[in-house]
C-alpha cells in the first residue's frame, strides 16, 4: 500500500493535540450521557461513516471566465489517485472515489484498479459525460444527448453510458450516474414532450444494460448549460423518469441544483418514501451550482437533510441506503484541503443528527408543539461534536487536525516537482 503521508508524521502531530482531545472527548462524553447517550456509541458510527470524493474535485476548478491553476495539481487520473490516497489518510472517511468518463482518460482500466487496490481506494459511481463533444465526435451534442433530435447523437450517448457500465464493472463500481446537460436556450425550441420521451427511451436502453446488482442514478438541475429549460430540471421529472425505468433507477440529488430557498431536506423526505433516493452530490451554494464546500454557507441545511437521513435509519426505512459524494468546484483553495474539510463538515452533520432525541421529537410534533420540536433540532445542532470527530479519526489512525497534518507534510510542494503545470483545467470542470 502506498500512503502519501508519513504515519509517523500523522503520529508525531496527533502526539501534540491527543490529550485536549481526550479532555474535550470526556467532558462531551459526561455531557451527552446525561441525556442518555454513550458517546463511545456515536463515535462509532462516525468511524463507519464514509463520503466519496468526485475525482474532477482533486484539480483547482474555475469558471467560465478563468481558471487559477494551484502547483502541483494531478494530471491525469492516476496522479488524482494519489491526491484522493492523501485525502482519506487523513480524514480516514473518503475511501472511494467516483470518477468522470471521458475526463478520466483511462487505456486500461485493470491497471487503473490496481493502482487504487494498492492505495486502498474503491470506486464509487461512474460519472457519463455527455454534455459535451470529444473531439472527431461524428455526431454533436450540441442540440443535447439523449433528448437529442438526432438518432445518431442519441445512439453515441447511449453507447457512452453502456461503456461506462462496462468500466465501471473492472473497477468494483455498482452505479452510473446520468447527468445531461440537455435542455433549451429559446422558447419554443424544444418541444417539452417530445424532448422527454426521447430522453426516455434512451434511458430505458441504457437502464436494460444495468446489471442487476447495480442502480442507476439520475441527477437533476434547474438550469446550465441550458438556461430556458432543462431535460430533468427538478426532482419531480427526476422521480417521474427513475419511476417509469424500474427499481434500479434512483434519483441524486445535487445541493447546488434547486433554487435558493428550496426546502432541499422535504425533497429529500419523499424521495426516501418512495424508495427513490440514490444518492447525494454534497456542496453548498449561495446562487445556483456555485459548488462551494460543503458547510461552509448553509451548515443547519446540511444537518436538516442528514436529519431526514438518519430518521430514515432509525425507523429502518425499507429500500434505504443512498450513495454520499462530495461534489465541489475548488478555485481559491488548495482542492485536498477543501475535501478534507467538507468530508468533514459533511460527517458533522451526520454525528449531529444521530444526537436528536427521536422519541422526543416525535412527542412535540403529535402535541404540535412546534417551539419544542424546533428547539429539540436546534439543540443536537448546536452540540459540538469536534471532539467525536476527532477521536473517530484518532482511533482509525488518521489525522486530528487533517489540514495542520496536510501543511506540515509539504506534499503539495512535493508533487509539484513531478508535477509540472500546464496551465490548462485537468478535469474540465463545469
Ligand atoms: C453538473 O453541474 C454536475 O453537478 C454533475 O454532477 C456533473 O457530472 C458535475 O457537475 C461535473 O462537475
Ligand atoms: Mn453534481
Ligand atoms: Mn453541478
């Protein structure tokens, strides 16, 4: 196995913080027991909880308008490997990482699965792109992909996404992902319908090459690239094409992809109802798809959709068991740091939600005693849970402090020996 930190630096610095860990961990622990809870218990679930990293995530993103390379960004998905190695080292809760096809260029995918098998890595969900044209491609997805008007175009989408299954089974993966950027600049460009039923039918041939240990997830978004109207613009045409497909097809939900204000966690409630929800894109968002790291604008969101998530635990909700994936746009910060910080805000909001006196809750919603009920939400999310979190990763032999641990390591300017600059987006991100 390959670890790009040293243990024994992991070790050298946890040594510095170790005993305000365990103070802090003890005075948490006599607290949470007065309300009857074993904190040793929560820690545990914190050790189990796992969150892939979007391998495009790992270079520095951009927009539109600029990109401002980092040193020693990966270029090339081997080199993202290693990135990702780093990340789960220290956060010891990312150890999958879910990659993006055709942006990850890959000759050959048994070699690419030992390389992660050496590094402890899995793989999450395979990403299809189709909303853009490679180059040579015969025929454009200018006019969109699997809506497309053409039977060509629509063809090359579909074959696309069969292959991405077929990689996807070398590498151990049991989902593809489907997001499309098709839609309509102009009113009256597309036939609403029309456009649907071919997305439809194009989906249905992908979704019979599925196989049958594996989901198909559907990611919807309101609007970009397409900014009249887009094919699969909100979770309701997500659950109405993942219901006409059949069991295998769910939908994701991405948090940057609804309006502002949208009550994200209610959506995320009857998708579990319906046994529709497959997974999650976690990021934070200020206007639209901003994919900022997670937490870092709407952190009470985050613990009210996790609150849904660990209400569905709790009851043991039949069908339940989504997919946790980061999906963030890093310009400004170092991409490991920022993924190091969003698995863990993500984590946060998981370890909080399990601190909601359930029973309770349920005794101020029947009273309809709205403050109370309020209040008892309120109360598991104010709760610091740092010392948990650290600890989890303390006992898994990661890092207290990841980014102190990531700085002290000079692997950044390590990499960036090997890894000269070309000045161009690894990834493509959009
Ligand atoms: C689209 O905005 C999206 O959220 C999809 O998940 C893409 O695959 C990803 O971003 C690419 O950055
Ligand atoms: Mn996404
Ligand atoms: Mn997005």
């Amino acid at each position: 196995m390959t670890t790009r930190i040293d243990k024994a630096l992991i070790a050298e610095q946890n040594a510095k913080l170790e005993g305000f860990v365990k103070e802090d961990y003890e005075a948490l622990g006599n607290k949470l027991a007065r309300e009857d809870i074993n904190i040793d218990d929560i820690t545990a679930m914190a050790e189990e909880f796992q969150i892939a990293v979007p391998s495009w995530g790992t270079g520095t993103g951009g927009t539109r308008f600029a990109r401002f390379p980092g040193i020693g960004e990966p270029r090339n998905i081997f080199e993202k490997l290693e990135d990702s190695a780093v990340i789960n080292d220290l956060s010891q809760a990312t150890e999958r990482v879910s990659p993006h096809f055709p942006w990850d260029k890959v000759d050959d995918f048994k070699e690419l699965k030992e390389f992660s098998d050496s590094l402890s890595l899995k793989w999450d969900s395979i990403n299809s792109n189709t909303f853009q044209d490679q180059a040579g491609q015969e025929h454009s997805f200018k006019y969109g992909s699997l809506s497309n008007t053409s039977k060509e175009s629509r063809d090359l989408a579909i074959q696309h996404n069969l292959d991405c299954i077929e990689w996807g089974k070398t590498l151990g993966s049991k989902t593809l992902t489907v997001w499309v950027g098709d839609g309509s600049n102009h009113p009256g460009q597309q036939h609403f319908q029309s456009a649907f039923e071919r997305y439809l039918e194009s989906m249905k041939e992908i979704y019979a090459g599925l196989p049958s240990d594996w989901e198909l997830h559907i990611e919807h978004k309101m609007f970009e690239p397409a900014f009249y109207s887009t094919i699969i613009q909100d979770w309701g045409s997500n659950i109405l094409a993942a219901m006409e497909l059949g069991p295998q097809a769910k939908s994701l939900v991405d948090l940057g992809h609804h309006a502002p204000n949208v009550n994200i966690e209610m959506i995320v409630s009857r998708l579990i109802q319906f046994k529709k929800l497959g997974g999650f894109h976690f990021n934070d968002s200020k206007y639209g798809d901003d994919d900022l790291d997670s937490g870092s604008l709407h952190p009470y969101q985050q613990f009210l959709i996790f609150n849904e998530l660990v209400d569905a635990e709790y009851r043991k909700q039949e069908g339940f068991g989504p997919n946790y994936m980061l999906d963030q746009s890093h310009n400004v910060t170092d991409p490991i740091e920022s993924l190091m910080n969003s698995a863990a805000s993500v984590q946060r909001s998981y370890v909080a939600a399990l601190l909601v006196n359930r029973p309770l809750l349920t005794q101020y919603q029947n009273d309809n005693d709205a403050l109370m009920a309020s209040n008892t939400l309120k109360h598991a999310f104010n709760i610091d849970v740092s010392p948990i979190l650290a600890m989890a990763r303390l006992r898994k032999g990661g890092a207290i402090d990841p980014v102190a641990t990531y700085r002290a390591s000079g692997y950044r300017q390590a990499v960036a020996k090997d890894r000269p600059s070309n000045g161009q987006s690894g990834s493509g991100i959009v």
